[in-house]
C-alpha cells in the first residue's frame, strides 16, 4: 500500500532524549506515550478530512458529544517493532484496519479507508521513530474512533475523530513470562449472541472491568468469561483469546460466533498451530471440561493470548467452587514454541512464510 501524505505539525518542545531514555528504560505498559498523534476528522456530506500529525494534546470534546452519552467508540491495538536489521515493521496491520472497519459498521460509524488506517499509523511510527524501545519492548498503536458530534438524540453521530497515539511498551503483565492465575465468573458476562462482543469497542471492556476486579480480589490476574446463554462454555478473557493444548496434540480455541472478539494474535497462532502438525480445533470446550481435563492430565496447557499479552501460560484456576492447576503450572512447550515461533516473525528473527510483516519505510 502506498503511503498516504498526512501534514505533520511537530511538537513545539518533544521529550528531550535524556528524559525520553529514562521513560523508555522501563515503560510498563500503557503509561508513557509519546510525542505526537495523528487525528482525521469525519463529517456527513463531507467524509475524511483535516489528516493531520500534531503534538499529542488533550481534545477539545463538547460536553454533549455523543461519545460521552452513548458510548460510540472502538479501537485498535496492534505494535511497531525495532528489527535486529534496524528495519522497523508492523504486524498485519491490515488485519487490524478490517477489524477497525468491522468494528465501526456494527457500532454505526463510518467506515476508514484501510489506507489511511495504514498510512495514518505509518506516519506517527516516523514522527516517533525514536520511541520505539530496543530489544524486549515494542511501540503499541492505538488507534481509535470517537463520536463527536453534540446531539442528545440516540441516532448514530454525524461527526467523528479517528486518532492514532502511540506508547512503548514492556510486558502487559507485571509477572512478565511467568504464567497467569485467572478467576472463572460466575456473576458476569461479556457478550450475548446478537451484541458488539464481535467488535472492538470501548463499552465491551468497560463491562469487563466489575468482573476483573472480581478476578483481581480474589488473587487473579484476568477473568474468564462464560457464554452468556447458558454460562457454560469459555469465551474468552477480559482483553484476550484463550487456547488449550491437549496430550494428543490437539489444540482448542471457542469459535468466533459473534460474541468473542476476532482476535489478530488468535487468527495467527491458528496457522503456527496447524503448521506445526497440530490438530486446530475452533470449537465449544465448557468449563465442566476443562476441570475434567486438568484433572485427568489430558490438558497440559492454556494459554491467553493477544497483541498486548502476546501468549501468556496459565497456570492455575479460580472460581467460586475452589482451584485446579494445569500440569505442573509452568509455561508449557506448546506455549512456549508458539510464542517463540510468532515474536520471530514479529521482530525478524524468524523467516516469515506468511507475509504478515510489514516494513515502514523511515524515509516516507
Ligand atoms: C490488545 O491486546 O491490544 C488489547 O487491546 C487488549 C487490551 C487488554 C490491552
């Protein structure tokens, strides 16, 4: 895809490089951001308009924007890496600009020109070349859309701002590799047939957070949400897919229905998956099973995965019946070869048979 020209108006007074080297040093993850951003406006009659890379800044949002009252908003995630080659790449990022698509028309907003999703990511990645970490970390993108017209009427909005921010990230979890608790609800639920568990979109996470307080409480790292019909079969986590590794070299993943979000990370590790001889099931797997299956050693590994945690083992599970671990409770080598095989191809360590890595060129 070509490279769209955004204007560019630079920050008046960036980061200077001591600072920005001492923020970089050890970043966590979603705390620090960079620079710049890059905002494009939408209005009816008039489409995309106003691209522009700017300082990051806080918006000037009319308190009757529809955003606040209705919660018209999605978003994106997806990561810049500094190769080895000092060529600097984006993981399917077009993956990422369809589900931003996808994620717009079930939310009623207008869709973006997946080469502006492209090229509006591509530009800040240049602007803020030099937040990008070295070695382990990497530059999330969040790209996102919000509803910005003031309208108290509930129709969908006649205005918009799409908006890309960037922030250099370490591990998503503050354990790093070590494998995660998570905590099976029993009070909550994240989507039902019908919903936006499908879409990326802001209220689905808000919806989350109750009951991943509820997993936090009770010692947890993420929570596990069961289908919604019959609060029976496992969706997903609270921001990630979930996989189980079985002693028959199978591995399971719940089916995209329309409640579970497609996951980029997901999508991937089913093609590692089958490519490394493993039987790939998208399938229903209940909890019932699941205990059945750690109890009988016939599971020998889970893991969350997604472009945050990237795949994270887990290692032992809570509900309001009591605790099970799987296996021994470590990072198993299924997990560990998956994850070994996706951040070479992510970072250019690896051969990438797939052509899902996407070269920025820096000069552009
Ligand atoms: C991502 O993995 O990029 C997400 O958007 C999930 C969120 C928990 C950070």
């Amino acid at each position: 895809m070509d490279t769209l020209l955004i204007p560019r108006r630079p920050h008046a007074s960036p980061t200077p490089p001591h600072a920005r080297a001492a923020l970089l040093e050890d970043p966590g993850f979603g705390k620090v951001f960079t620079d710049h951003m890059v905002t494009v406006r939408w209005t009816e009659g008039k489409g995309w308009h106003d691209a522009q890379v700017c300082p990051r800044e806080p918006f000037q949002l009319d308190p009757a924007a529809a955003v606040l009252h209705y919660a018209q908003e999605i978003f994106e995630g997806l990561k810049a890496y500094r190769t080895r080659g000092n060529d600097v790449v984006l993981f399917r990022p077009q993956a990422n600009a369809q589900r931003f698509r996808e994620s717009a028309d079930r939310m009623a907003m207008p869709l973006l020109p997946p080469d502006l999703f492209l090229g509006a990511i591509e530009s800040l990645v240049r602007t803020d070349a030099d937040w990008i970490p070295t070695g382990e970390g990497s530059l999330y993108l969040r790209p996102f859309m919000i509803a910005t017209e003031a309208f108290l009427g509930v129709r969908p909005a006649a205005e918009y701002t799409f908006c890309v921010i960037a922030c250099p990230v370490g591990a998503y979890f503050k354990g790093g590799a070590k494998p995660v608790t998570v905590w099976v609800s029993d009070n909550y639920t994240r989507a039902a047939p019908g919903g936006t568990g499908a879409a990326k979109c802001g209220g689905n996470y808000a919806a989350s957070l109750v009951a991943q307080a509820e997993a936090i409480k009770n010692g947890c790292d993420q929570v596990v949400f069961l289908d919604a019909a019959e609060h029976r079969y496992v969706e997903e986590l609270g921001g990630m897919n979930v996989f189980f590794v079985f002693d028959d070299n199978t591995i399971v993943t719940p089916p995209l229905g329309g409640t579970i979000l497609p996951g980029v990370t997901r999508d991937s590790i089913l093609t590692l998956a089958k490519d490394a001889g493993l039987t790939v099931q998208e399938r229903l797997y209940s909890f019932d099973e699941w205990q059945a299956d750690a109890k009988s050693g016939r599971l020998r590994e889970a893991f969350a995965c997604g472009t945050a945690a990237v795949l994270a083992a887990i290692g032992e599970i809570r509900h309001a019946g009591g605790s099970f671990k799987i296996a021994d409770g470590l990072d198993g080598p299924v997990t560990c070869k998956l994850r070994d095989q996706l951040t070479g191809i992510q970072r250019g360590t690896a051969p990438d048979p797939y052509g899902w890595v996407h070269r920025i060129d820096m000069e552009g």
